[in-house]
C-alpha cells in the first residue's frame, strides 16, 4: 500500500472470516521501519480493525500490524507494508 508523506489516511484489516462468529474485543497497532510514521487513532467495528497513519519518510517502507484478542480468548496479529512516496 501506498501513502504520501504529508497525508492522513485509514488503512484497515478485515477479520470477519477468520472471526468465524467471534468478535474482536481489543485492537492494538505498532509500526516498526521508523518513529516517522505515526497513529494518529485506531478503531474496530464488527470484524474490521482501522488506523489511521500520519507522516512517514518519502522513500521508506514501513510494517504495521494489528493485534487483536477476540471476546472467546483467541489473539492473533496481521501486517501490511506501507511505503511512502511524494505524489
């Protein structure tokens, strides 16, 4: 995925078929490549986990993951790779 450095954008991870009827009761995001791309808010509804990034440096490629920890007890994690390009 793509984001530009100067724009806030929501980037989301759909776990309604891996739920299997369970729900998410906690969602929590890191970012590891730099300190530069930073969460300005996080959210999750029904089985869709949001964040919203702010920032980054042009040229760089950044890992954010989700964790969650579903209302049965399961907790599981999925990344998405966000490089920053000026547009």
């Amino acid at each position: 995925m793509r984001k530009d450095s100067q724009a806030i954008l929501d980037y989301s991870v759909d776990w309604t078929e891996w739920l299997d009827g369970d729900t998410i009761s906690t969602s929590s995001w890191t970012v590891t490549g730099g300190a530069d791309l930073a969460i300005s808010a996080s959210s999750f509804s029904g089985g869709v986990a949001t964040v919203w990034l702010s920032g980054g440096s042009a040229g760089k490629s950044y890992r954010v993951t989700n964790k969650i920890t579903t209302a049965q007890g399961r907790t599981d994690r999925r990344s998405i790779t966000i490089t920053v390009e000026d547009r």
